[in-house]
C-alpha cells in the first residue's frame, strides 16, 4: 500500500500522522498529538485519511490544548459507537476481499478497468453529500458516493490487488460554480504515472445503452487540467499520454478520412461509436466538419444522429437510429461536483 502523503512529509509531520493513525485505529476517545498550528492538524489528518483509505470511521475531529504545550489533545468524531465501527470494518473487509477475488490475476491495465467499471455500473453520484458518501462505505456499503468516497475506494481497491495507487486534490473556484475540492487518482499502470478520474467518467453518458465512458482514464498532466483545476498538494508528475483508453483501444482519431469510415460503419450496424480527436484543437470549426461528417454517414443509411460531446477531453459519442431530430449534446463531466 503507497502512503504517499507520509513519504513526503518532514519528521514533525510524520510524527503527528503517526499518532493521529494510531489513535483512529486503535478507535480512543482522546490521544496526544504533537502541535504547532491548527492549520497543520487539519492538512496531516486530511491526508492521513488519503492515505488510508480503509479508516472510513473517522471523518473529523475536535482539539483541545494547555498554553506552552508541546502536544494537542484530539478527540475524534466517530461516525459509529465502536461496536458498529468493528461490525462495519469486518463487512467492508469482506465486500473487498469478495471484489478483489475475480481480478487478482489480472495486469495493471485489466485491474484497473475492472474498478473503474465496476464503480461507474455500480455507484451513482450522491447529491445529497451525506458523511459516509466521502468514505469507502458509501460506494462499497450503499452503491452511492461523492468524489472523495469514490477516488478512496478506488485507492483501497487498487491497494488490495497491488496496483500503485494515491488521491491528488485540486481547489475549488467559485468562478466557475466549482464550490468544493475535488478528488480522484494517480495510479502507476507499466511504470507510468496516469490520471484516473472515475467520478467524471461516472457522470458522463448516463443515456447510453452500457452507461460507460472512458473519458478520464489514463489522462496525462496536459490532458487532466484541461477541465480540473490545480492541485493544492504535490503529486507524482504524469507525462504519458499513450496509455489514455481511447489511444489504446484505437479509437482516437488524427484524421477526417478516419472519423468518415468508422462513423459509416457505426451507421451501418446501428451502433454506438466513442472516439477520441487528437487531430488538432477542437475549436468551432473543427467540431462542426466532425459533426457534419458523422451527420453525412447517417444520412447514407437513413438515419439521424443523436450526439454527445465532451469538449475539454475532445471526445465524441455518437448513436444512429430512426429519431425524430437530430440532438447535439455538449456535456459537462462532474456536474454533480459543481452545484
């Protein structure tokens, strides 16, 4: 399991973290922890829980301390009287170890879209926010979960099948709505660091037949910022572009010839296609020769096009059949995120 937050705290810091996780593991009341600002308790118990996915118990916490004391005194805040937390922890071990079991003897790539797929079949986005949708027992115990709740069950499942894994963190800016942190995940997959965002992918194509999108996964640093914002804490530096899902399974696009074919094709058979542009920035014009090409093979076979397009990642979802009207859908990842 990567503690990647501890590795790259000073002594001081480990120290709190430390005591801060023996404390919540060993579920007391109260403990010591050495102080020098509130503002660093928050960040080291924050990234603690980054860190550890599996203490999903424990969500805040109170201190107390005596004038020209080296030391704070915390009191966290269980979500459950200990006899619940024990009876949860053995529940969640063994919701892991059962999701764990069919992807054991899996490679990285294979494990990794097994967690993916699995949380955006089976996990909805939690509006409502309530405190466990931020742990793991939201996702695992009640099929719901906020961005937090998702990037930690995809660390603790990536921890239990041996794929490094750990938990980035960018700002909110309420100029653009975007009102709270957002989280998701760095994963190593072949030896290169990569972006892992399912709870956008989970909140795109919600309309399609199989429900999943693979917009977000395996994003390089250059692709992720393009629509999340910067990080407030260090991260491993993603630089690999290749292992993005779309280039990996063929189906990102430098050419107009190529959208042409594969999008007649799809006419053809009357199936959904999902590709990615890298043929140059999408700007207006760009987009609308990709539409009108798509809207061409349509044509040939009858059928009018039902699009949705996802303009930061330049990714394109197309469906064809008998509608009434053509419909252009330009989406918006993470909606839930920025209300």
């Amino acid at each position: 399991m990567e503690a990647y937050y501890f590795s790259h705290m000073d002594k001081h810091r480990q120290a709190v973290y430390q005591a801060m996780l023996k404390g919540v593991q060993n579920l007391e009341e109260e403990f010591l922890v050495p102080y020098s600002g509130a503002g660093q308790l928050y960040d080291v118990f924050f990234q603690m829980r980054l860190d550890h996915p599996e203490i999903f118990w424990v969500p805040a916490y109170r201190y107390r301390r005596y004038t020209d004391s080296p030391n704070a005194i915390l009191v966290p805040e269980y979500l459950f009287d200990k006899g619940k937390v024990r009876e949860h922890q053995k529940m969640m071990t063994s919701r892991m170890e059962k999701l764990a079991r069919p992807a054991e003897m899996l490679t990285e790539w294979e494990k990794e879209l097994y967690i993916h797929d699995f949380i955006c079949r089976n996990v909805r986005y939690d509006k409502l926010k309530k405190p466990y949708s931020h742990e793991i027992i939201g996702p695992l115990g009640q099929g719901v979960g906020v961005c937090e709740g998702i990037a930690k069950t995809v660390k603790a499942l990536c921890d239990r099948l041996g794929v490094w894994c750990m938990i980035p963190v960018c700002g909110n800016n309420p100029e653009k709505g975007i009102k709270y942190r957002h989280t998701w995940n760095i994963l190593r997959i072949n030896g290169s660091f990569v972006h892992l965002d399912v709870t956008f992918d989970n909140t795109l194509g919600k309309g399609d037949p199989d429900g999943l999108r693979y917009d977000y996964f395996n994003l390089d640093d250059r692709a992720v910022f393009r629509d999340h914002e910067p990080l407030i804490a260090p991260a491993p530096v993603c630089e690999n572009g290749e292992l993005f899902y779309y280039r990996a399974a063929r189906l990102s696009f430098t050419k107009m010839e190529e959208v042409q074919k594969r999008t007649e094709q799809a006419a053809r058979k009357g199936k959904a296609i999902t590709f990615h542009w890298r043929g140059g920035g999408l700007n207006r014009e760009l987009l609308e020769e990709i539409l009108d090409t798509a809207r061409k093979a349509g044509e040939k076979k009858g059928k009018r096009l039902k699009a949705s397009v996802n303009l930061p990642q330049a990714v394109f979802h197309l469906e064809y059949g008998e509608y009434a009207d053509e419909t252009v859908t330009l989406e918006e990842a993470n909606e839930g995120e920025q209300e």
